[in-house]
C-alpha cells in the first residue's frame, strides 16, 4: 500500500483537494483543506484513521462546524468531515426492564450568574417526560434538530430540550450540550467511540465523566461514531 502524501488518492479514493471551508461552518469563513474527505459510514471512518495514522498526516474531525473558527490559511493536513447518519430505534422486550430502570447521576450544575443579572425563568416549560423508555440509536453526523424531528415522528420525546443549538450529535456528546436545566448527559445511554489509531470501543454514560461543558473525550480525543439516547414515548404536542 502506497504511504507518500503524493499517493492518498489511491489510499482514500474519496479525497479531495484544496477544499474551501467557511461552506462547512455555521460562520461562513476559513480558509481551505489541503485535504478533505466525507465519511459516510464507521468503516470509512476507520479506514480514513488508519490511513493517518500510516502516513502521520495530521487531520481533523468536523461536524456541523459549529462551534468552532477556520483561520484564513486552512488547515494543512485532512479534514475528515462526519456524515454519519443513520437512526433506528433498538428498543426490545430483553432490555425494556433495563432500561426502565435505567438512572443518570448528575452532579455538575450550570454556573450561577452574577446577583445583579435579570435572567428570564424557565419554570413554566420545565417538566419531566413519564412515558414508556425507548432506545433510540443515531449516528454522530446527525444534526440535532434532524435527531428531533424524527424522535417527534415516532411519538418519542426527551430531546426537545435542545432545538436551535446547531451542531451534530457528536459534538454535543464532546461538549455535553444543554439547555436550560437540561444537558445531553442526562438522556445518553451509551456510545461507540473510536480512537485515533481505529480501535473501537462501546461505553456506558458514566465513562465520560461529564460536566458542564465537558467530557473526558477531550482527554482522550476519541471520537464519537455513534450513540444510544433512552427517550420516552411522550406528548410530543407539549415538547413541541
């Protein structure tokens, strides 16, 4: 297998070149790729690291590009941008006592703003969904706002918390999103990661130590490729 930068194209068949990116982030600037290929499934995921990891390219992994500032140069190395997206529900009658009692230990809090700062309150929407659990699993490309569209499409509620933040569900899993007195956390049952060298790996919630506005991924610089959310078949007129 050839391992010079002058034969990717043969490694990665998909690449391209001197791709711009302020089209691939919420603030329309940055500069271009040197390198640029779209994952569409966890093989080529896999297939893209261990490339890099035999040619020590170094490469960056882009979601919604949100969240984030391309400087003017770009990026001299290869962006991986994730397009994984799939969702299906999984749930089953072997794991419906499970994860009925499934529970999610929280004891980071949102900072407090300052006593001379007027915050509107929320109590009036806050409530908890009391439905039957269901699983539901999605790929980490899948946009936020797609994910709760078709929760609500299948009578699923839970994740409505998190409509208008517009990144994917990867880099909400990173930065455990959250809205409210709500965070991403709260609704994760388990995740596949996959490290920088291609070794995947399942984990529960409690793996990532979250906190507000972290994960251990940060540490680890793993990377999500898909996760498991326990919603409830809910009133989805009400999440609305």
């Amino acid at each position: 297998m050839p391992s010079s930068l002058d034969n990717l194209s043969q490694i990665l068949p998909s690449v391209q070149k001197n791709v711009s990116l302020k089209n691939y982030t919420t603030f329309k600037i940055g500069g271009p790729a040197k390198y640029f290929l779209i994952v569409k499934s966890r093989e080529n995921l896999i297939r893209a690291l261990a490339a890099m990891k035999k040619i020590g390219l170094p490469f960056f992994i882009l979601g919604g590009g949100s969240n984030i500032l391309i400087p003017d140069e770009g990026f001299n190395g290869l962006i991986i941008k994730n397009e994984i997206r799939s969702i299906k529900i999984i749930n089953s009658r072997e794991n419906q006592e499970k994860i009925s009692d499934y529970r999610v230990s929280r004891s980071y809090l949102q900072t407090k703003p300052a006593s001379n700062v007027k915050i509107l309150s929320i109590i009036d929407l806050e409530y908890e969904d009391r439905g039957k659990p269901v699983l539901i699993k999605a790929g980490s490309g899948v946009s936020l706002g797609h994910l709760i569209g078709f929760a609500f499409s299948k009578g699923l509620t839970g994740l409505q918390w998190f409509a208008g933040i517009p990144g994917t569900l990867g880099g909400a899993i990173f930065f455990n999103a959250h809205s409210g007195t709500k965070y991403i956390s709260d609704y994760l049952y388990s995740a596949t990661l996959v490290d920088r060298f291609g070794k995947v790996k399942e984990v529960g919630n409690n793996y990532f130590n979250f906190g507000y506005d972290k994960s251990i991924l940060k540490k680890t610089g793993e990377i999500v490729v898909e996760a498991t959310f326990r919603l409830f078949r809910g009133d989805v007129e009400r999440a609305k």
